[in-house]
C-alpha cells in the first residue's frame, strides 16, 4: 500500500493526501481546495470524494 496518492478531480490536480499516523492528510493543490488543506482522512477514497464535493458544490459532512 502506497504513503501517497494524488488526487484528481475532472482530470486536474486538487492535492495530495500523505499517510500519518491518523489516516491519510490532505495537502491542496490549488485555492479550489484550500477547506480541505490539514483535513485527515481513513483512506485516499474517502479523501478523492470529499474533493468531488467541494468541486461540485455540495456541502461537506462536519
């Protein structure tokens, strides 16, 4: 299993997610992204979606 993964939304890059010792953190690629910076995630999926989200507007679980 890798400790990084990049992660895309309609073929552009919104950050990557690192493996710590919490789950996955997500660092952002680009100001799109920027409410999910320091975010952490149980896996590199769960973070992908979130992004898919933000991306298209819906709201983000708290």
């Amino acid at each position: 299993m890798s400790d990084s993964y990049i992660i895309e939304v309609s073929s552009q890059p919104a950050g990557i997610v690192v493996r710590d010792p919490k789950g996955f953190r997500f660092f952002a690629a680009s100001r799109r992204f920027y409410r999910l910076e320091g975010q952490v995630f149980r896996n590199a999926r769960e973070a992908e979606r979130a992004a898919r989200k933000l991306a298209n507007g819906m709201p983000l679980a708290a």
